[in-house]
C-alpha cells in the first residue's frame, strides 16, 4: 500500500495517520473542519516528540521525519489516488453513510474501504458501495500507536483478497490483525459496552463512587483501566452510540444506555477531549461520584 486515505482526524484518525507515517507510509488525512487537521498535526508533531524523550530505542520512528508523509485537505477528491482508505467518523449510520457514498463517488475501483467502525456492521456499510468484496472492518484500539492489536471483521461479500491486503498493511505497522466475523459490536465493544454500561449503573444506582469501581478492576482482574475511565478514553458520546447501535440491531433490552449515561453525553461531558467525564482532566483531579 503506497498510499492510504483516513478519513477523520480526531483522536482516532490522527493515531492512525501517526502510526503509518511512522513506518514509512504516505497518509492523506481528511476531515471537514481545518481546525480539527491543525490540532491534529499539532497533536501527532507533540507524541512524536513524547517517543523520542522517552520512548525505548525499538520505539523510535522507522521515518525520520514521518510529518512529511502526512498531507492533511478538506477535499476527499484528494483520494482519488489511494490504495486504501480507513474511515473514522463519528459512530452514526447517516454520517458514515455518506461518507462511503462519496468515497465510493472519489476513489478509483481498486481502493479498498475500512471502517474503523466500534459497532455498525461492516456488511451494511459494504452495500453504499459498489464495491462490497472490497469492504473491511478494522477496529483499532486508542491509543492506536501503542495497541499491538486491530480486530480485523470480515463482511458478508468480503474477498479472501481484501483480507489479505488488509492484515499485510496491519503487519507493516506493527500491528496484528484478529479475524473475526461480522456481527454488531463484533467481539471486544459486544462485551466491552455491556460492561461500561453496567459499571454506569452502578454509579447511577450509588452502589459505589468513579474511584472504587474501577479500583476494583484494576486490582482485582488486573486491568490497566477501570471500566468508567475507558469510557472516559474512548468517549461517553461514543459509548453512546456503540450502545445505540447494538440496541437497535439485536433489539435486546440488556443494551439499554444508562440514563446518566445520555445526561453526561447531553451536558457534553464526553470524557477526556472534552476535559470532564466520569473524572476531571482540567486539572482538578475530581470525580463524578
């Protein structure tokens, strides 16, 4: 792959465009606002500056200069030459809809589409396009440059072809690609949104405060993060819609979101870039008890 389109520059897109600058390849990095490209470029330039302080001589950069593999438009007819595309949009059918039909109007026949997609079935997104063989599910993990591994889902017309492309690209970024079929939420949010959910619940119903119910995780089952603080990273709004999504495709009560969760998400405390969700990032160091 000489050349790979993502589309969406948040947390997410700008994780993605980092890791394959770094390992030498060329990015064309798309988003509707110039403001959200600016605070992503500034955002990779300040974690590539993080490695190199800190990071382990195997950390290093693979490219000297990975900015200059990053080229960042408004434009999504700047895809016109791309060999693959990951799209990371907000987690809503109608957005990510429209985004596939006018990347399937922007790139030529052999581009192969991904969606970085925490829930929505890839076979539905495959049918916008006109080209489903050519339809992936890559779903990474944040922070994407320090997740060794991507859940990889096969659509229903996904080629044999098109998976192979795609775990080639996965393992010239380091990564390890993890098969698994379609189905909403796949493997890791079908179980990680029912328990975030749960542990917002909980806090809900005061069984225990922010602190003590990720305390438990953390020491208990080992986890490096308590449930309500991988809310927090990932996003309340997109715990949300994940939760939406799965909701409305299995039409199982057990999916339900948590009311403070839609209060949280209405107020626009969405958690870490947001600088408050279920704890305080503006300096604080509260919690929401």
């Amino acid at each position: 792959m000489r050349l790979v389109g993502v589309v969406g520059a948040g947390v997410m897109g700008s994780g993605l465009a980092q890791t394959l600058a770094q390992t030498g390849t060329q990015v064309l990095l798309v988003d509707v606002s110039e403001a959200v490209l600016d605070k992503a470029k500034a955002g990779i330039k300040q974690n590539l500056r993080f490695q190199r302080m800190f990071g382990k001589k195997d950390d290093v950069p693979t490219t000297k200069d990975p900015l200059s593999l990053i080229t960042t438009t408004t434009d999504l007819r700047i895809l016109n030459e791309a060999d693959f595309v990951i799209e990371n949009v907000t987690e809503n059918w109608d957005v990510k809809q429209k985004v596939f039909a006018q990347l399937e109007e922007n790139c030529p026949p052999r581009t192969i589409f991904s969606s970085n997609t925490s829930a929505i079935p890839i076979t539905r997104l495959a049918q916008v396009t006109k080209r489903p063989s050519q339809v992936i599910g890559t779903h990474f993990m944040n922070p994407v440059p320090l997740k060794p591994v991507v859940e990889v889902i096969r659509g229903f017309h996904t080629s044999n072809e098109t998976i192979q492309a795609t775990l080639d690209l996965l393992a010239s970024m380091g990564k390890e690609g993890v098969l698994v079929n379609d189905s909403p939420g796949f493997v890791s949010n079908r179980v990680l949104m029912l328990t975030v959910n749960e542990a917002i619940f909980l806090l809900q119903d005061q069984v225990a405060i922010a602190e003590d119910i990720d305390h438990i995780f953390r020491s208990c089952f080992g986890h490096k993060m308590g449930p309500l603080e991988t809310a927090d990273l990932i996003g309340l709004d997109t715990i949300l819609y994940s939760l939406e999504v799965l909701y409305d495709n299995f039409n199982d009560p057990k999916f339900r979101p948590s009311p403070l969760l839609r209060k949280l998400v209405a107020a626009g405390l969405h958690g870490r870039k947001s600088g408050r969700g279920f704890y305080s990032y503006d300096g604080d160091g509260g919690s929401l008890t």
